[in-house]
C-alpha cells in the first residue's frame, strides 16, 4: 500500500464541499474531542477542535471523497477478484436479481422487498457474524437526531430496525465498537459508507479481519435532517411531538413509487401524506441533497459484497408491496441466497445487467452524464478524483438546465430553510420550495412544450 499520499485533514474535506459525514475520520482521530455533530444545515459533519486541521495520509487514503483514495472500481477488483459479470455502470457481480422475501414478515415490514433486513438477520442467525451495523430510530425520538447506527445482535434486533432513513447518520460509534469487541461484523450502509468501510479495511488489520461482510444500499443522494422537519412544518407537527418517523409507509393497494410519510406522535395520533403532496416531494429535484453527492460516481454500492435497491421498473414499481433489486458479489452470500431460493423463502429471479441498470435510470444519469457536466463548473477546494471525465459539449441544453436546477436546489433549499427557521416564517421556505418543485417539473418532464416555447431541440 503506498505510504507517499498527500496528507488531508477533516477541515480540507468539509470546505471543500466533499465531507459526506460516514464519521470515518473521527473513528480514526486521536483527539478525545473527535466527534460528528449536526451543523447549521441539519447535516453531519466533523466537529470538536484540535483534530479537525491536523493533516493525515491515513485519513487522505480512507475518506471516501479523497482524491488520493483508490476508486470504486480498484477497490472491487481487489475485493472480488473471480466475480465473473459486470458493467461499468453496476461494476462486478456474481448474480443479480429481482424479487422479495417470501419468509413472514420481511417484506411487509421493510421499505421495499425486505432482503436488507433478511440477509442480516441470516448472517446472524447462521453465526457466520456476531452483529449488524445498520440504521434504526434512536429510543429518545424528538432529541438531536432521530436515527443512528447501532449494532443488532439478534435477528430480531435486525429486523425492528427495518426501512430506509432518509436522514444523516455516520459510523464513528460503530467503527470505535468493532475495533474495541473482539468478533465478526457485518455492516449496512449507502455506497460512500460502504466504500469508507473498504477503504479502512485496507488500512486497519483489525477492521479488515471483524467487518466480514457488507450489505451495500443502493443511493440516489443523502439527505440532511431539514427534510424530515420540512414534512412536519408542511403537516403542522412540532419536531418535540414527533415519537416516530417511517419515511415510507407502506399501502399494498398502491404503487411502491407513490411514496407516504407517516408520523408517530406522542400523544397516539398517526399523520400522513404522500410525498408528491408536499413540497419536496420529486426526489430527483435534489432538496436537501448533501453537496457531496454532487461528485459520487457509484448508485449502487460496487464495493459491497451484496447491494439492494428498489426493482424500479414495471410491473414491480406498481406493485405497493415492494420489490427488491439485488447483486450479489461475494461467493458465501451468493451460496445463501441460492438456499434461500431453494427452501422457499426467498422469491427470486435471475436478471442481467441491463436490467439493473434500468431500474436506477434517473440516479445514473445524474452519476454519470450529469457528474461529468459538474465536474466542467468552477469550485473552490480540492479537486475531487472520479472515474468519469469532465464532459459538457454533447449534452444538450435542457439535459444542462436540469443539472443545473438540481444543483440550485440542493444549495438554496438548505440556506433558505435556515433562514426560515431562525426566523421562524416557515412559508418563506415552503412557498420557494413549491414554485421551484414546479420549475423543475416542468423542466424534467415537459420537453415537447419546453422546446415549442422556446423554438429550440431538447
Ligand atoms: C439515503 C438512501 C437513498 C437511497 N436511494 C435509493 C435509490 O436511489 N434507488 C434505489 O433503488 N434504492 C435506494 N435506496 C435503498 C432503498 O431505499 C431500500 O433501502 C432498499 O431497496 C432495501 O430495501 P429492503 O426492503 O430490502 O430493506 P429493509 O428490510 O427495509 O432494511 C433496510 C436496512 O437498511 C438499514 N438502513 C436504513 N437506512 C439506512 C441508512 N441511511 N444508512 C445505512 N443503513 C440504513 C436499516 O437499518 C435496515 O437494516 C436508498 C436508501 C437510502 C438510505
């Protein structure tokens, strides 16, 4: 491994607009001051004092934005050297999938065909781990964050923690328990986090012996805390009312895209409302997105040994249930679901690469086409390091003027918001985010009407 990297402190990271908040570098800091804390924006970033600008070539090798860390694409080669498939959009696989889990309970109780929740609790209960790094809501909901990484145990642990958390959250906790409790770890987490998880299994011995396993999950963008208090703003909740959040509530008899936020409250009452009734209800307009992944080359976690999203095409995005997308990359997990499929309680079918790669059609062409069209803009800070080259020519103007757009929205959305919330006028914020919702709507999906107004191609 090479010891000549540049060093990089966790301030270089975060000016520079590249700190996604997976709490890597705080795991790995000395200071007993090193922790992540919300800042203004409701996103998690490196906080504390000292260590912030001391500079390390470990951190510039393991922060996954760094431009000196090895790349997805590396980082698979070396990790899955015999898997035999592969694209350059979804990166190496064994075998890929669409389908759910026919065992009780998963898929009713997960956001999408419950397989996340399903392979970690099979790690645990076939003791090839110890525990499961993942996601669930914090027992004191209404405090600073809603939801954290824990470390499950118990299948039954894995699966109360079920469903996706829109919502920051960073490993520094669970990093610091792994390297302290003897034992083997599997970890859940979006492509960065995964890849930040590689990134110091390749520096720490200790870290790359425990962390057995990673269950990658495929990403669109992060989101800051504000979306969460925008949807209770835009219902009439008090953050301090709210016991519990499911950020997709699941309706059987509707679309699985038809996404519904439903509210807990502590006094027993439940609220919902469809996202696409609220102002931030288009994922693809960008609000709230964590400026970070505006350089992230991966949607679907290359460097896991097993990634999940959602089968975003028809039949299954109609059906409300939920249905999962899956590539397999480690032999052992490939060999689990292959039981899985044979004793009945796995429901898959095989698919191919093409067919992954439709599901997530929007998040690619945001990686991929719109990454090299960001990567022309001028920026301040470190010049991030992607395996896509600055490319602007070709596209065309609407194709820019989205790009453009998304970007705007994610920078205002979070300063405006702010403001609004200092000054406590919530319909400064709400009323700006429904007119640039609609902007962006008819940008995104009136292309005939656009160019005759304009007289131009789209
Ligand atoms: C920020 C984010 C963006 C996503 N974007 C896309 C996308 O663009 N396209 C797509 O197809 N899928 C996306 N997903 C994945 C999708 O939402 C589902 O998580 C996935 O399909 C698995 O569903 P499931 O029913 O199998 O999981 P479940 O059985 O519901 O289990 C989910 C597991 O993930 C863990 N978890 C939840 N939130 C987080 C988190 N923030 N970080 C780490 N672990 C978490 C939970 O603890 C649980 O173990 C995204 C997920 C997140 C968190």
């Amino acid at each position: 491994m090479a010891k000549d990297t540049n060093p990089l402190s966790a301030q270089d990271v975060v000016r520079s607009g590249l700190c996604i908040g997976c709490g890597s570098c705080a795991a790995q800091a000395r200071g007993a001051d090193a922790r992540m804390a919300l800042d203004r924006y409701g996103e998690l970033k490196p906080a504390g004092a000292a260590w912030l600008r001391s500079r390390s070539a470990s951190l510039a090798r393991t922060c996954p934005f760094s431009p000196a860390a090895v790349d997805e694409t590396q980082l698979a080669a070396a990790l899955f050297p015999d898997a035999a498939r592969g694209s350059a959009l979804v990166g190496r696989f064994e075998a890929a999938y669409v389908g759910h889990v026919t065992e009780a309970g998963f898929r009713e109780a997960g956001s999408s065909g419950g397989m996340v929740s399903w392979t970690a609790s099979e790690l645990l209960r076939t003791g090839r781990v110890d525990g499961v790094a993942h996601v669930a809501a914090n027992e004191e909901a209404g405090g600073d964050r809603l939801f954290g990484y824990r470390l499950s145990r118990s299948p039954e642990e894995v699966r109360a923690g079920a469903k996706s958390r829109y919502y920051p959250v960073e490993m520094s906790e669970v990093i610091r328990t792994i390297r302290a409790t003897p034992g083997r770890y599997a970890v859940v987490g979006v492509p960065c986090f995964i890849k930040a998880m590689q990134l110091l299994r390749r520096e720490d011995p200790v870290m790359r012996e425990r962390v057995a396993f990673s269950l990658g999950l495929f990403c669109g963008h992060m989101k800051s805390t504000r979306l969460v208090e925008s949807f209770a703003w835009q219902m009439g909740i008090a953050m301090d009312d709210i016991a519990r959040v499911d950020y997709r509530s699941k309706n059987p008899g509707r679309p699985a895209n038809w996404y519904t936020v439903r509210f807990e409250l502590r006094d027993g009452r439940t609220l919902q409302k469809d996202w696409f009734h609220l102002a931030e209800g288009d994922w693809g307009a960008g609000f709230f997105q964590n400026a970070a992944c505006n350089f992230c080359d991966d949607v679907v976690a290359e460097t896991a040994d097993i990634a999940f999203g959602d089968a975003w095409v028809e039949p299954y995005s109609s059906d409300g249930r939920g249905t999962n997308v899956v590539l397999v990359r480690s032999p052992v997990l490939a060999r689990m679901l292959a039981d899985g499929i044979r004793e009945g309680r796995l429901q898959l079918e095989a698919v191919d690469e093409d067919f992954v790669e439709r599901t997530q059609a929007a998040g690619l062409r945001q990686r991929r086409e719109g990454l090299a069209y960001r990567l022309t803009w001028h920026r301040r800070g470190m010049r991030p390091r992607k395996r896509v080259l600055p490319a602007a020519a070709a596209l065309p103007w609407r194709r820019k003027l989205i790009y453009r757009l998304r970007a705007a929205i994610s920078a205002w959305s979070r300063r405006l918001f702010r403001l609004a919330r200092i000054a406590g006028v919530e319909r400064w914020y709400v009323q700006w985010a429904r007119r640039a919702g609609a902007i962006y709507h008819v940008l995104a999906y009136s292309q005939g009407r656009l160019a005759r107004w304009f007289g131009l191609g789209a």
